[in-house]
DNA sequence: TGGACGATCCCCT
DNA sequence: GGGGATCGTCCAT
C-alpha cells in the first residue's frame, strides 16, 4: 500500500517537471510516450524522438510578443497541448511548460511508432507502407498520425484520450544531440533542439544520412 | 481592412 | 534542391 501510494506520488512529482525552463523540459520529453485512444478504442503511441523548446524570451517563439488569443495556451498551465496552424495546411503540437503566466512550450518534432501503425498510416494517407518512419517524422505529420488538430488546442495530457506518459528515468546525456532549431528564422542559433541520437525517426534522419 | 508571412510537407525537376 | 499549396494570425494603415 505505501508502495502504490509513493508511485501515485512519483508520477504526480515527475509531472512537475514540466514547470521547468523549456530546455530542461525538453530533454526530460525524449524517450517519453504520446498516446490517443480514439473513440472506437484503437490506441496511438508514439515515443517522443525530436522536440525543440520555445520561450517567451526568444524571438522564434510564439510567446515572444505577448500574450494574444492564439497564444494563450502557452501562458496557462503546464502539461496542457497548444496546437497551432501554419502554412494554411498544418498543424503542430507543443507541451506547454514553465510556471503560470509565462510563455513556453516545446514542440514534438518527431515520435517512433509503436502502437496503432495502420491507423496512423490511413490518418497520414500514407502510400508505402513499408516506410513506418515517414509516418511521424515532422511536426506536422505527426499530428495528421495521430489526429490531432485546433480541437486539441488546450488539452490537458493528463487526460484521456490524449495523453503523455513522461519516462520513468531521463535518458543518458550522451544520448541527446542538440542543435539550432530547423526552419526559423529569428534566434536561428539558439541550440534548443533535441533529439535522441541515431534514432532513425528523426525528421530528416534518412536525408541527412545520405 | 488588407497584406505579408509562417516552428511544413510534398511533388517535381 | 526548389517552389507551390493555402489560410490563420498579426500588424500597419
């Protein structure tokens, strides 16, 4: 009994860690698990490979002018989903993080597939099948995998059906790579990209391993 | 009220 | 490697 009370209790700490700094947020989210149960009970996973943090410090953020409409989301509670559309097109998704009135969030870049692979290839109108890591390598894919749109926008993860599921224990340093985040242009050299090394579900993995 | 632009993706060359 | 698709958001008139 006091064991299952301190694992209610564990989870209920790690989940705090999402009011950190978005960097440090960041990395604690590679090799954490995404996952939707759609309403006729097929079930989503995907864990996360690639994010990059954003803050309201930072001229690439959405945040960095304040709090409007469309950002709100950002300055609530941590642990909730802001999605936003861009290109006319897309959407993407960020777990919002840091305290209460602040502005930040980190975007899922990229999830490896584990659970629900034909549904996310039909979400995604994938055509070859046989390339599974295409089918959630990018912001905006992997959105379109899972479902996830503007109805999303303000979701609280803790909650069914879209929830993260943080790690037990932060993956080894020497695991992570960071890098300036791709396809931005203001504060292009700040290095608050993350992704798990050698994984090949990585945005862009087979491109730039060519 | 209008215009510029974007945390992307996909197809074509 | 380059460009088009397509529309919500924000800022300048």
């Amino acid at each position: 009994m006091a064991y299952c009370r301190s694992m209610v209790h564990d989870t209920a700490d790690s989940w705090k860690v999402l009011t950190s700094a978005s960097d440090i947020v960041a990395r604690r989210l590679l090799g954490s698990t995404l996952v939707r149960v759609l309403p006729g009970g097929v079930r989503l996973a995907g864990r996360i490979v690639e994010v990059e943090a954003y803050d309201q410090t930072d001229a690439a953020s959405h945040s960095y002018r304040g709090r409007t409409p469309r950002t709100d989301v950002m300055f609530g509670p941590a642990g909730h989903l802001y999605v936003y559309f861009t290109y006319g097109m897309h959407y993407c998704a960020n777990v919002v993080t840091g305290a209460e009135g602040h502005g930040a969030g980190v975007l899922i870049r990229a999830v490896e597939p584990l659970e629900g692979l034909d549904t996310m290839a039909e979400n995604r109108q994938h055509r070859n099948r046989s390339k599974t890591h295409e089918l959630t390598n990018g912001p905006a894919k992997l959105c379109q995998a899972f479902g996830i749109d503007k109805t999303w926008n303000g979701h609280d993860l803790r909650q069914e059906p879209l929830r993260l599921e943080l790690s037990q224990t932060p993956l080894e340093e020497d695991m992570i790579v960071q890098t300036p985040r791709i396809g931005i242009k203001q504060a292009k050299d700040v290095p608050w990209r993350f992704y798990i090394r050698e994984n090949p579900y990585v945005s862009g993995y087979v491109s730039r391993t060519r």
